[in-house]
C-alpha cells in the first residue's frame, strides 16, 4: 500500500507567458515577458536573458526591434489548444494543474476601472476544462510578468500603488472563479524580485541608484499584497487556500570548516527571510540586521506589519531544480556561474555560488540533487509546519523526436523518478507534503533563456527555438511513466 494519500494533487505547473501565446489576442494588454527577446545560445552559453531595460522596452513598442524574434508571445500556443492539451494531461492521470491567469489579459493596462471579459471567459473555458476530468487547478496570480503599463508607468511593484492595482485584480478573479478554483498562489518564486527585478517585480532597476533598497522595498510592497490578497481570499471563499512559492535552492557549505557553514547558513536566510514573512508574518532579525548594515531603509504604512500578521498564508509551496553551495572564501573556489545574473550584488546573503563537485550539473549550470530536496522539504516544515506543495521540480534538456514520432526521455525519468523517491520518504515519514506539480507538463518556453528546445515536457510540443513547426503535440516515454506513478499513488517508480 502506498503511503501516499489517495487525494494528493499529482500534476504539472505552467506559467501562462510561456504557455499560452496569443499575445495580441483576446483583448489581451502587453505584458513585461512579451517584451523579452530570443537570444541564440550561442551568444547567451545557457545564462539569464530575461531582462530589458526602459530604453529597450520603448524601442520595441515604436517598432525599432520588428526583426527579433520574442518566444513568450507565442508560447506553445495552449490558447487554442487547451482542450487538446487539458484531455492529455487528463490521459495522464493528473488530478492537478498548476496554471498561471495572465495579468493584462484580465486588466491589459493594470489599472483599468474594468475587466477584460473575453480574457476572463478564456480562463472559464480552461477551468470548466480541467474540472469536467476532475482535475484541480492550482492558479498562481503572477507568474513573471505584469501589465508592461504598470512597468513603464510605475516602474513596477517598486510603487505602492500596485497594491491596490494587483488586489483589484485578484478580486476579480476571486469572485468570477469562487466556485471554480480552490488552491491560489499571489506571486510565482517571490525571491526573484530581488535576484532579477524585472522578471519578479517588473521594476527597471537602471532607474535606480541602489538596487537593494528598490528591491527590498519593492518586495515589501509585494509581501503586503500577498497579505491583502490573503486577506480577501478568505473573505470571499473560506475554503480557498493560499500559498507561497518560493525559489528555492539550498545552499551547503563547501567543507566542514565552521566558517563555510557560517556562510552557508547565512546564504539561506536569504531564502528563509521570504517564508517568514509570509508564512510566520514577520520580518526576522537577521533580516532587519542586513537592512541597517546595508542602510536599507524600508517605508511602511501604519498598519503593514499587522497586515503580515494576520494575513499569513495556509501552506508553502516551491520550486525545486538543484541544490547549491558556497564556503567563506568562494573567490578561491570554481564558480558555477552559468546562471547568475549580470549585475547580481555580491555579499553575505547573496554570496557566489561554487561548484558542489558530488552533483552532476546539466549544460544549463542545475546541479542535480534528489536528496536536497529531502533536505528541504524537511526544513521547510521544520521551520514552518504547514502543508507543501512541490510547485515546480523537472529536468530541463534537449529531446529528439524520432522519425517514428517518439521521443525516448529516460534520462528525464530518472531524475523525476529520484526526486518523488526522496518526496515519498518525506510523507511517509508524516511532513504534510499534499502535492507534487512537475514543472513544464507540457513543452513550453523557458523562462531563463527563451529556449523552446530546453523541454521539461511529459507532452513534445514540435516547435524549434524560433516558432518553426507543426506546434503538434507527442507524448514522450515519460508521459506514460508519469502515468504509471500516477496510478500507484507513487508507488511504482520503476
Ligand atoms: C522557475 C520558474 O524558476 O524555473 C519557471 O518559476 C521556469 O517559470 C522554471 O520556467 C525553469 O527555468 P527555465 O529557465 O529552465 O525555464
């Protein structure tokens, strides 16, 4: 029998920039991630190409880059394909879908006095969708992007006034989808304000002279709508749940000289800091710490702090690729730098990330790691004692459609099989994990490099990096694996 509970969400996670497409359609507005070019790999060598600066934005929008090519305006088309692509996943047995509702197709400038009612009926569309196969969604409000309009107008969420922009969204969306619509997450991986302030916050951050103090600010501001929007979740539907998300990635210290596990432990507040805010309602003390070292000096109304308080969330979910590590002296260590972004502040709570010579690391610089994600699962409801979600975990790599239309994908087998192992000991050993949503069910673009070839997909979508192809989707060996586990409850891994 297996450990697993008969009504664990087993499923896949999207984000509707790199799904959906139909960018122009809809009534939808620009969003920040229709703004992000493809850069060939050649020139990026697999690093971060998802940020673009104002001058670059106002380029665009006058006409001046009409030969780029911009992957997350196309996604994988699900558009006009969500039926096909919902009766695939529910072949598979999935009885989750995590899903993300695209801000500026609800309001396409953000501060509209009114809806968009063709992008809302989309969304009802998709629901009825996954119900009619009683699969769950689980819909994260922002996913990496923003109404372009509220960025160039506001400079994002470092403005306090897309509070009230984002609840009255959320609002919206909470009414019309009351009865549709159980499991909600505010923002995708919260952290990444800070790391790439565009993707997270919308926020050009060459407008400021001191990144830390715009970002922190910026995700104070996001702290108190998650807060808000918990707030009025549970005011318009008390059965709603609503979680965090994080990305998270644990750092170990390189050796067991105490000070490398100083540094590593100091490198993981910076993960924590963002739970505990939202989970405990508290800004923690080494956090006000850094704040003064570093003359951070966060605004705040009268009442945030209650806000926090009172409004924290009822489960933590995140996202989970690889492990990393770091050690007092990283300068004299070899670096995995493939995936820091240019710019990135360099100090104690975001120190240099080096190589962890025990882990395989994938030509995009994840180093793989199954039992991390026992590790942090276990710190995760050591700290926190709420359920979790696993909202994202997969294996991003090449894939080949063969002549006969198959693709055999068993190296991605083996790492989902090696991470839901490592889940498992977890439940069985009594942590609440309740879900489980690989990333990328289905191929779509990625968010880091625009790729469309770098696939986490149990579904092959056929399309190359520039949109060439039938877009005609296959399934891939691990679809009917995923299948299989499904079925056992996660008992047959083999
Ligand atoms: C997570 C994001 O950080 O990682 C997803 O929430 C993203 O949007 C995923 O796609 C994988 O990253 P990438 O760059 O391989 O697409």
């Amino acid at each position: 029998m297996s450990q697993i509970p008969s009504d664990f969400l087993w499923g896949g996670a999207t984000a509707a920039n790199q799904l959906e497409g139909a960018y122009n359609e809809g009534g939808k507005g620009l969003s920040t991630a229709d703004m992000v070019k493809f850069v060939p790999r050649e020139v990026s060598q697999g690093t971060n190409t998802e940020t673009v600066t104002y001058a670059e934005a106002l380029e665009i929008i006058a006409g001046q880059h009409d030969n780029e090519y911009y992957p997350k305006r196309w996604g994988v088309d699900f558009y006009h394909h969500f039926k096909e692509d919902i009766a695939l996943m529910a072949e598979m047995g999935m009885t989750c879908f995590r899903m993300s509702i695209s801000w500026p197709r609800i309001f396409p400038h953000g501060d509209d006095l009114e809806p968009n009612e063709e992008g809302l009926q989309f969304y009802d569309q998709v629901f009825d969708e996954c119900l009619k196969y009683g699969i769950e969604p689980l819909v994260t409000l922002s996913h990496y992007e923003m109404p372009l309009h509220l960025s160039l107008e506001y400079n994002g969420w470092e403005n306090r006034k897309c509070i009230d922009f984002f609840l009255t969204y959320a609002k919206t969306v909470f009414e019309r989808y009351k009865h549709k619509v159980k499991y909600w997450i505010p923002f995708n991986e919260i952290n990444m304000s800070l790391h790439l302030p565009y993707t997270g916050g919308g926020i050009f951050i060459e407008k400021s002279n001191n990144k830390l103090q715009t970002t922190f600010q910026a995700l104070h501001h996001q702290f108190v709508a998650s807060a808000l929007t918990t707030k009025l979740a549970r005011e318009i539907n008390s059965q709603f749940q609503i979680g965090s998300m994080l990305g998270l990635s644990l750092y170990y210290p390189k050796t067991n000289a105490p000070e490398d596990i100083l540094a590593a432990q100091t490198a993981n507040r910076i993960n924590y800091f963002f739970l505990d805010v939202l989970s405990k309602g508290e800004y923690p003390t080494y956090a006000n710490a850094y704040f003064q070292k570093n003359q951070v000096q966060i605004h705040m109304e009268e009442n945030d702090l209650k806000i926090l308080k009172d409004n924290t969330i009822d489960f933590n979910s995140f996202s989970y690729y690889y492990s990393l590590c770091t050690c007092a002296h990283p300068e004299n260590e070899e670096s995995l730098v493939a995936f820091v972004p240019e710019g990135e502040v360099i100090d104690e709570f975001h120190p240099r990330k080096v190589r962890n010579n025990n882990l395989e690391v994938t030509d995009w610089g994840f180093q793989i790691d199954p039992i991390g994600l026992r590790i942090a699962i276990n710190e995760i409801w050591d700290r926190y004692h709420k359920p979790i979600i696993i909202s994202e975990n997969g294996l991003g790599t090449y894939d080949t459609l063969t002549t006969d239309k198959k693709i055999h994908d068993n190296y991605r087998i083996q790492y989902l099989r090696e991470h839901i192992a490592q889940m498992k000991i977890c439940v069985e050993e009594g942590i609440p994990v309740i879900g489980y949503t690989s990333w990328g069910c289905i191929d779509i673009v990625s968010a880091g490099t625009s790729e469309r070839t770098k696939r986490y997909g149990y579904i092959y979508v056929d399309s190359d990096d520039y949109g060439n192809g039938t877009f005609n989707r296959y399934k891939k060996d691990s679809f009917y694996w995923y299948k299989k586990v499904i079925a056992s409850h996660g008992e047959d891994l083999d």
